[in-house]
C-alpha cells in the first residue's frame, strides 16, 4: 500500500488574524495638562485612537510614555523667553530624562522676524542653541496643531514605560528668585541681571538707582525699563 505524505499547510487565514489583532492594539494613554484644553492637538490626538485624559501636569504640558513635553506656539514662545518664564521652564524640565520642547505654528508666523517678534534674529538663535546645548533639551519645531499630533503619535510607538509624573516644581533659592524676577522685565536677560545684582545688591537698590548708573550696564534699554518701573496701573 502506498503512503501518501501530506505537506503541512501554510495557515495564511492564522497570520492575518495575528496581524489583526496585532492592529487593533490600543494606543497608549496620553495625559495632558487641563490648561490644554483650548489647543486642537487634543482634537487631533483622539482622531488618531488615542484616549486622553485631562489633569493638572506640575511640568510640561503633555506625557506621553516615559517623554514629558513642553508645547509652545510661536508667540507663547517669544513671550515667555521675554517674561523670563521659559527660563524657569526649562529648569524643571531638566529633572526628566526623555524631554521635549515643541515650537508650534511656523507655518503662520516667522519665528526670525525682527518685527513680529522684537528681538533680534541672531539673538533668537542663540536663545535657540543655549536650550540644546546648555539645558540639554531637544527642540522640535511643527507647522500647526495637527502636526504637533502626528509628532505624539510617532513617540508613542517608541518602546518606553509610562512617566512618573512626581516631579514637583523646582524651589528656586533666594538668589534664583532675585534674578527671575529682573529678568522679567522686557530685554533683561540673565547675563544682565546679574549684572545688575552684583553691582547694586538689592532689587530695590536696583530700581532706585540713577538712570545713567542703570545705561552703563543696560544701555538703551535702561530707559524702557525706568518707564516700566514708574508706570501707572
């Protein structure tokens, strides 16, 4: 009697299943600070599958894995770096290890204009390298909001465990909180405040001293800040 040997068959119905489900694995949960609420990245992060949640981040605006992320459009950009807040940003995002700065809205507004932003193009860009090179934290720049999403998307798919989001506001010390509050006001930045800490020691002596004492380390720039400090509410 002759035996027949039957070749195993190649199961294609089996992978495809696999694949399938391999498809429908769900995205990882993404959390957002609520102060989020008003942008369309969120909008655009659940047309692509993902569930968000809402809640109060003390760093960053977006967790996502093991990545914290700082989101800023262009003129929130600008304006922080001015007030001084971006500084003080930056330092606490410097307590997790896999950081983001995204720079959001290029295609609506030229981040080098000397007009839309008031500073100075050169000077930009060297605000620009000291956040890469000093605070060692990526830059990554998006055309809008939806762009922003697809850049969270792509992160997602990175193999990484889920943040601790326990980190808690740096404490500055006394000196810190002396320099941050002078380099909120518009042009002063931190070569320029300690500056003037170290010669006139106390804030108060600061904004008591002559105008032609605050030129010789501010410049032109010492007759905005006179204005400022003598303004009306």
């Amino acid at each position: 009697m002759k035996t027949i040997i039957q070749k195993p068959i190649f199961d294609i119905f089996s992978k495809k299943e696999k694949a399938a489900k391999k498809g429908t694995e769900p995205k990882p949960k993404i959390i957002i600070d609520y102060r989020e609420k008003n942008s369309l990245v969120a909008s655009h992060l659940i047309n692509l599958g993902f569930e968000i949640e809402f809640k109060e981040l003390k760093i960053g605006d977006y967790a996502v894995k093991d990545t914290i992320i700082e989101r800023k459009t262009v003129q929130d950009f600008i304006s922080s770096m001015i007030n001084g807040r971006l500084l003080k940003q930056l330092e606490e995002l410097k307590q997790f290890e896999n950081k983001l700065l995204i720079i959001e809205g290029l295609s609506k507004q030229e981040i080098y204009s000397d007009e839309n932003t008031g500073i100075n193009a050169n000077a930009l860009r060297g605000f620009l390298l000291s956040i890469v090179l000093k605070h060692k934290i990526p830059i990554i720049f998006t055309k809008d909001s939806e762009d922003t999403a697809k850049f969270i998307d792509v992160l997602s798919r990175k193999k990484a465990k889920d943040v601790k989001l326990n980190a808690g506001k740096k404490m500055l010390n006394k000196k810190e909180q002396m320099q941050f509050i002078i380099e909120g006001f518009p042009g002063i930045g931190p070569k320029s405040s300690k500056e003037l800490l170290k010669k006139f020691s106390t804030i108060q002596n600061i904004i008591n001293a002559p105008k032609e004492d605050l030129e010789k380390i501010l410049g032109k720039r010492a007759e905005n800040f006179i204005e400022i400090i003598s303004r009306r509410f």
